[in-house]
C-alpha cells in the first residue's frame, strides 16, 4: 500500500500565501499588502523592505539558498537568472543572508538575448523584471535545491513589454473596466472588479528515456520527423479513460504532490485518446495565476517525467496518425460579489444582462476572428488544427441548442419568450437513479463552445503559454462591452435600448454561430460562404496582430503599442523559420546517416541472398529477394532525390534576410520537401529487417512506456 497523502496538510505548504503573509507581517503592513494585491495597485515601497524580509526568513526556513525573478518571455517558456541571499563576507570571513524590498521588487537580467523583434539592438542589454505581486512567490523544490520564485513581468530599458505577463495584465485591467460598466447599467453596486478566470487542460505525451535518446528527431524538435504507423493506433478507442498503468500512476503521483505543494490546483487526470497520451486539469483561477500556474505544470511534468525514467512530450504533434496535443483554455468573467456574467440562469431568455454579454463576446469574436485564431498558431498546431482531431482551423462558436434557439427567437419576431428546459434522462435500470438532462448537448469540434457558464477555447497547442490567448479574448470582449457601455449609458429608455443592441448584435453577427460537426468538410464549403476566414497556418495568422482593427483596438486599451505588436510579428515570423529550419536539418541529418546507411545495409543483405541461393541452387525461387531488392532500391533513389532536393532548398531559404518571406518560403517550399524525404523513409521502415533499423518505432515509444 502507497503512503497516505494528507492533501490538505500540503496544498500550498510551498506558496508565500495570505496565511503565510498573516501570520509574518505586521498587521499594517499585511493590509497594505492584501490591499495592493486586490486592488491591483502599485506596491507602496515604504512597505517592500518588510515583505522582503519576512519572505526571506519564510524561504531560508524552508531550506531555500537562492531566489529568482520568474518570468515569461516572449520564447513561450519561464525564464529565470537565481540569485543566492548571502552577502559579502563580513571581516570575520561570515556571511548574513540578506534580501531588500528593491530585490524584491526588481531585478534586472540581460534582455539582450532574448527575441525583441527589433526593439532592441543586440548590444543593448539591460531590461527589467517587476514582481507581479497578485501572482504568490513559491518555492521551487529540485536538484539545484529549494529556490524562491517570485512570478514578475519582463520589460526593456525602454519600457517595452518582453514578456507574456504585462500584456496580459493590461487586458485584465482593460476587460474589468468596460465589464463594471455592464453590470452598472443593470443595477450591479456591488462589485468593484471583474475578474478573468480561466482552467487550462494540459494534454501531454509520456515516453521511455531510453528509446527517446535513441530518437534524433524528439531530442531535437519535440516530434517524430519519421515514423510509420504500428499495426494498432487509437482505433479501439481503449486507451481514453483506460486504467493507468502503475508507472504513469507513480508519475502522476508525485506530479499531483509537487503541483498541490505550490498551489497549483491539479484536479482531474486521465488517459487521453492516444496511447501514452495523458491530461491534467486544474480548477480555475484568476487569469494571470492560472498562466503561472501553466507554466509550472509543464516544468513539473517535463522534471518529474525524467525522474520516472521517461520524457514528457509536448510538442503539438509528436506522432503522425495518432491524436495530438492542445490545452482547453476554459475562460469565463467573474465579479468579486461572485457573479458570473456568462451564467444564462434556468431562463436565458428572460436574463437580459446575460443576453448583452452573449451578443457582445459573439460581436467581438466575429470581428477578430483572425486574432483569435493567431493566438494559438505556432508550428506544432500546424500539424493539428483541422486534423479531425481537433478544432478546425476556422473560428466559429458553439452556444447549443438552448442558446440558438433563443438567438433565433430575437432575431426572427424581435422576442424572446421561452427557453428550452432540460429533462430527465431514463436509464431503464431499476437499481439506477435517473439523470438530469441538460438542454444542450455539448460539441467537441467547436474550437470555442459555450460551456453552461464558460467559454472554452479549443485550439491552443499544449506546448503554448496560455497568455496570448487570454490577453486576445480579455481585450477583443473589453472592446464589445465598452461600445455597448458607450451607447446604453446614454440612453433615454434603457430597456428598448438594451432590447435593440441584443437583437441587432445577434443579427449581425450569428454567421459566427456554428452548432455542428466542425471536421465535415461541408463546414468549410459553409463557413466560406458565410464569409468566415480559414486560416490554415502559422504564417498565415501572423498577420492579423498588426491589421488597422488588431492595432487601433490594442492600443485603445494600452494593451500593446504599434511597435510592439510589429516587433512580436517579427518574432514569431522568425520562430518559425528557426523550428522549420531545426527540423529540416534534423531530417537532413537522420536520413544521412542513419536511414539511408540502414536501407543499404539491408539492400546488401538482400542482394547476398540472392546470390549464394542462386549459387546453391539454380533452380530455387529467388522472387522475394528480388522483389524486395527492387522495391529497396527504388524507395533508397526516391530519398536520395528528395534528401538532396531538401538540402538545397534549406540552404536557399535560410539566406532569406526578410523575415517575413524566408518564414512562407519554408512553409510553401521547405516544409513540402520534408514531407517528400519523409515518404519513402517510412516505406522502408516496413521493409528494413527490424534489427537494422536505426531507431525505436512508433510501436515501441507508444506501446512500451
């Protein structure tokens, strides 16, 4: 029998928390502190000194020897430069640990070497971190030993944001602004903010050590660039939800205990539909908490997977023909009173201020659909999206059958007088209660699908931070309320007015309302008539973040400036081309010297049998060997024009200077030719004896973990 886990005894026994702050801090400076933390203020410094000292003392006890400034670059993975307490030797050869309000406060690491886009010159260095104090400080426990972590924002010498956290946290500030102006015009003095919650569902693949030191690719890219399909995949649909086998039960185990050590609220684990596919989900928390909390999910998994003897993948798509990886970003908008103003009520056609908030959220997704979409691209979810696995790449929303019925009243008569109710589900089992039946169905092809009280966004890529995505839905949801608040607040008759915007809103916008099968191809045939863009790729997408809407709308709300939305253009432009180029030399390099070797080595075996066999015996049937010496032969001419094909185009596009086309030169020509290389690869691997061939299969990384 495992041990006991006593999870309350060690739920956030690692986070510098209100308890924590309680108990160690005067009782004015502790005020001033919750005060800060919940009115989003700026830190009174004439307190920081305090703080920082009572954190030191906390950490120190702990066992903790460094800190560090833990924050999000715009590379989509924590960054952090640790900082040990002690102090110059005093003349006596001793040391004190020390740690001062402005340690805690800011720090300043080289911001040279992180993606600018251009706003920053390579020789110029010096940026800053600033504690984002609503965000708890941790302590992290590892092989380097016990470190503090204090979550902060990235930005320039020039005050430029360089991370993922600032942004987020304007459109936080911006989204509860115009959200407090709804709930004033119904009525609502009670709450003085509206909160962004959001839960992301961490998708995630587990593979033996050992065989993935064996694979370049993975080692390299994150995903297999080669690989033909085992004679099983996913089509028994018993791996989702399966038992969990005793060593990803260890993993999950300690993973669970880590994560509830800092707080982080892992709740729910499963088998996904792949095999050696897994999920984590967490309950929600307060947007820029719940991205922290992302982040430390995906470390802890990657660190705890290496102490099980295995490697945690998640890269997008690692395997070919098997399910992908992505992370629902479940995201809703919560008052401090407790209201949530995406609850619809039993009778949805009756809430009005639910009705506004509806037609506003599909307002402001129709019209940035494009930025939405952006948010999730990167080069994994290329291989994904519109896959018939996840999401398609076109932006619709899904409101179920309750909610389009309601829409369809409003918008054919001008009024809406019922809601269709839920009922009761008849198991036809004596021994068996009957169950609740919900009035909508849910649907798992929309990539955003209203949820009962939530919106939740289906196409971010596992391996992404989940900032981009929530700072696009907090800021385009900012802009709808603030155009209703604008006109409603003026109005003579509030209630025709608030009538005619829902009904117009709806009107105007229900192209965007899709309750169907979002993989049918007849879909993309119908969301080309409505007008709905489909953007299939990374490069693609990137250029809706600088659109005359995206900057005019972004600054309007000191979001992002023009400048920086250009810079992250640039960034993400030359990401792409740096993965693509990774990958393409990885393939260069793999099919060099080790597939092709191997298809030789084979071939030869094969020509030796048919020589000594017809040596031996004239007269023998030598038909297989030559058939199979003749299929060898011409798969090992196809990959020797396409590795030579690859390598030349590779090397033309990586002299592209303009960012912008070397990136749609390796999708349009590039990455085509990988695919070329890859082709023949994975017919020789059904061919090539198994001893010979260079690398596990997918067999043995999927099957044998």
């Amino acid at each position: 029998m495992s041990e006991v886990v006593n999870v309350a005894e060690i739920f956030g026994k690692n986070v510098f928390n209100e308890t924590v702050m309680r108990e160690r801090l005067p009782k004015s400076v502790f005020k001033k502190l919750k005060k800060t933390i919940e009115d989003g203020a700026e830190l009174d410094p004439s307190i920081a000194d305090v703080v920082a000292h009572a954190m030191k003392d906390w950490a120190i006890e702990r066992g903790a020897t460094h800190y560090t400034h833990w924050f999000q670059p715009l590379t989509g993975i924590t960054a952090e430069k640790h900082d040990s307490f002690i102090s110059a030797p005093t003349s006596e050869g001793k040391v004190i640990m020390e740690f001062s309000g402005k340690e805690l406060i800011k720090g300043e690491p080289d911001a040279s070497s992180f993606p600018s886009g251009g706003l920053r010159a390579t020789f110029e260095a010096r940026g800053y971190t600033a504690w984002d104090c609503t965000s708890p400080a941790f302590l992290r426990e590892d092989a380097i030993g016990v470190t503090l972590c204090i979550p902060t924002a990235f930005c320039s010498y020039t005050g430029e944001a360089l991370d993922k956290k600032t942004p987020l946290l304007k459109s936080m500030e911006a989204v509860d602004e115009q959200a407090l102006r709804i709930l004033r015009l119904f009525g609502n003095t009670t709450s003085k903010r509206v909160v962004p919650s959001v839960g992301a569902e961490q998708e995630y693949f587990l593979v033996d050590r050992e065989k993935y030191l064996q694979r370049k690719d993975l080692i390299y890219t994150g995903r297999t660039l080669f690989g033909a399909m085992p004679p099983k995949g996913q089509e028994m649909d018993d791996h989702y939800f399966g038992t969990i086998r005793q060593r990803i039960a260890s993993f999950m185990k300690d993973v669970n205990e880590e994560l509830w050590k800092v707080g982080v609220t892992a709740k729910t684990q499963h088998n996904e539909a792949a095999p050696a596919q897994h999920e984590l989900a967490p309950i929600y928390a307060k947007a820029n908490i719940a991205v922290d909390h992302n982040q430390i999910v995906m470390q802890t998994l990657k660190r705890v997977a290496s102490r099980h003897g295995m490697k945690c993948l998640l890269h997008e798509k690692p395997f070919a023909g098997v399910n992908g990886s992505g992370k629902h970003n479940n995201w809703s908008l919560t008052a401090d009173d407790g209201t949530n103003l995406m609850n619809p009520g039993d009778t949805p056609h009756e809430n009005i201020q639910f009705l506004l908030v509806l037609s506003c959220i599909l307002k402001a997704v129709d019209r940035h659909a494009d930025l939405l979409r952006e948010s999730a691209a990167d080069v994994g979810n290329d291989h994904r999206l519109g896959a018939n696995e996840a999401p398609p790449a076109i932006i619709s929303v899904f409101i179920g059958e309750q909610l389009e019925d309601v829409v369809d009243q409003l918008c054919s008569t001008g009024e809406a007088t019922h809601s269709k109710v839920g009922g009761t589900l008849k198991t036809g089992v004596k021994t068996l209660p009957d169950l609740f039946k919900d009035a909508t169905d849910r649907n798992r092809t929309s990539p955003f699908a209203f949820t009962g009280n939530k919106f939740e966004f289906r196409m971010v890529g596992s391996s992404d931070s989940i900032s981009s995505p929530n700072v696009v839905l907090n800021t385009i949801a900012a802009e709808a309320f603030k155009e209703a608040a604008d006109i409603l607040e003026k109005a003579e008759d509030f209630d025709t007015a608030v009538h005619d915007m829902i009904k117009e809103q709806l009107a105007a916008h229900r192209r965007i309302i899709f309750n169907g099968n979002g993989y049918a191809d007849a879909w993309v045939e119908e969301a080309e008539k409505r007008g709905l863009p489909n953007i299939k790729s990374m490069v693609e997408a990137i250029p809706a973040l600088t659109t005359e809407a995206s900057v005019r709308m972004f600054e309007a709300f000191n979001v992002f400036t023009k400048a920086e939305l250009e810079s992250r253009v640039e960034i993400e432009y030359e990401a792409y081309s740096k993965a693509i180029n990774i990958e393409a030399r990885t393939m260069i390099d793999m099919a060099g010297k080790q597939i092709i070797p191997a298809a030789v080595k084979y071939a030869t075996m094969l020509a030796d049998s048919l020589s000594k066999v017809q040596t031996a015996c004239p007269d023998a049937d030598v038909s297989v060997q030559a058939e199979l010496l003749t299929e060898t032969s011409a798969y090992l001419s196809d990959m020797k024009v396409a590795l030579a094909n690859l390598i030349d185009v590779t090397e033309k596009c990586g002299i592209i200077e303009n960012n912008k086309e070397q990136a749609n030169a390796y999708h349009d020509i590039v990455v085509p030719a990988m695919e070329a290389l890859r082709a023949p690869a994975d017919k020789l691997e059904m061919m090539v004896d198994k001893e010979l061939w260079p690398m596990p299969s997918y067999g043995d990384l999927i099957f044998e973990v």
